[in-house]
C-alpha cells in the first residue's frame, strides 16, 4: 500500500508521492510482533506469580487471580490433544482404567502437566503439602471431592466402625470442601496448602484433560511428597471432643493414609504441544 502525503492549499489538494525506498522501509518497520501460544503466556506467567514464592507461601491475591485468567481461556487444541487420541479411550484388557501423564515444564518454582483421563478414570484422593495448585478442565466432564483438615483428633473405634482401621497410624478428621461435578468450559479450580481443598479426588465422569500448575511441585527431599488416602464416613469412627449434627455429617469425613494404590495405574507420555521458550 502507498504512502502518501497530503499537502492543503487555497486553489485545492496536492498529492506528493514518498520515494520508493521510504515506502519499503516503512513496510519493514511495521512487521507484526510475535504471536505467543497460550502454553508460553501460561509459562510466562507462572514464572512471574512464582518468583518469589515457595513452600506454605501463597501468591498474592491479584497475582493468583492473573494466572487463573489465564488458564480460564485455555483450550485442549492448545496444549496439542484432541478428544479422539487413544490417551482418552479405554483398554478393557486393563484392570483399571489407565491415565495418561505429559510433563510440560518443571523447576524449583513450579511445575505444569497434563493428565488425560479415559472415561471412569480416577486420580485417588491425594495431598498437596504446602503447594498452590491450580487445575483446569480441558475438556469433557469429571467429579471433583475434596477435602482439608478439621482439627487434630485422637481417634476411638466406633460401634458400627471397624476396629482394625483404627491400627493403622494417619486416620484424622475432615471437612468437605468440593463434592461436585464439572464440565468444560469452566472456571479453573485453586487450592492452597490449607485451604480451597487441599487433598483432593478426580474422576473421570467422560473421557476427559486436566491441566495443572503447581507451586512449588512435589519434591520428597524438601518434604513435599504425595500422600494418598482413604475416606471413611463420619460414622465409622469417634473422636474426644468432636461433636457433629446428625444433618451435617455428610460434609466431615475420616481420612487414613494409604501405601498400596491397587486402583491407579499411570502412564507417561511425551508433551508434542506447542514449545516453551525459557528466557
């Protein structure tokens, strides 16, 4: 396209034409900026709301809504994955059905993945010590359980209980936070290392795409391990000093730490999105 220059006098307008070369150079001078995928803005923006951040210590308000906006609008054909990959069928010659992870990115600060889930698919109920973790719904439906603790309380066997449970060492008291279920597009879910349901239970309603962001990630020499669990009803066990109304003891549970995960079978498989540039 032309450059052109309009000049204005008394008798009318005058058209000057630029030279050719400006013309070229003021084309140069205009190239378009770079267009960044939603994975790098995601990866960008980790790297901000994280810097200074770390075990047990929780991105300020605004800078933990900033990464939320940003995971809101996240799509699953950003991440690479589309619904008809084999990750989201199931084998039935598997006795569980088989979850798929891809590890994006991981350092100190924080760590982002992807979990695909076949229908039924379940991730146990698990912890997240001292992490902020956000968690958003690519696509399909799943429900989501979680819990954080209420209290520290020695445990006594109840009469309708089941005395052997009480043998075992981790059985404590808590309190539902989220029992229902999702479908994408939906708000990414938060939790934080003491509140916003800090263990929590995914299962694959349909076939379905889970992105997660942690901060900082699961580390076993710095004591961030992952710890799964069983819950008990209410019922099942008693407690000194705990007292809970007939009409609200669905929304407290027993959780006892488990070793043995019969029920979780987990593949990895190479991330083929869309690279992370680390500047």
């Amino acid at each position: 396209m032309g450059v052109e220059t309009a000049l204005a006098d008394r008798k009318g307008k005058v058209y000057c034409e630029l030279p050719k070369e400006t013309n070229s150079r003021s084309k140069r001078n205009r190239r378009r900026p770079r267009k960044v995928s939603p994975v790098q803005k995601l990866f960008d923006t980790c790297k901000e709301v994280f810097s200074s951040c770390g075990a047990g210590i929780v991105p300020p308000p605004r800078d933990v809504e900033k990464l939320a906006s940003v995971l809101n609008t996240m799509r699953l054909e950003d991440v690479g994955l589309n619904p008809g990959m084999p990750y989201f069928r199931t084998d039935f010659l598997d006795k569980v059905p088989k979850i798929t992870y891809m590890h994006v990115y991981e350092c100190d600060k924080f760590s982002i993945g992807i979990f695909c889930l076949p229908p039924s698919g379940v991730i146990p109920l698990h912890n997240h010590p001292g992490m902020t973790v956000f968690s958003k719904l690519l696509f399909g439906s799943m429900h989501i359980k979680s819990y954080d603790w209420e209290g520290d309380f020695s445990i006594n066997p109840a009469p309708n209980g089941n005395p052997s449970q009480v043998q075992q060492p981790g059985v404590r008291l808590a309190k539902v936070k989220v029992d229902a279920d999702f479908t994408a597009p939906c708000n990414s879910s938060i939790l934080y290392p003491a509140a916003g349901g800090n263990m929590h239970r995914f299962t694959a309603l349909t076939a379905c795409a889970v992105l997660d962001v942690l901060g900082p990630p699961y580390s076993y020499p710095e004591d961030r391990d992952c710890t799964y669990y069983f819950d008990f009803p209410f019922a099942n066990f008693s407690a000194d000093g705990v007292s809970v109304l007939e009409g609200e003891r669905e929304g407290y549970a027993w959780l006892q730490e488990r070793d043995k995960l019969e029920d979780f079978a987990v593949d990895g498989a190479t991330y083929n999105g869309p690279k992370i540039v680390k500047l």
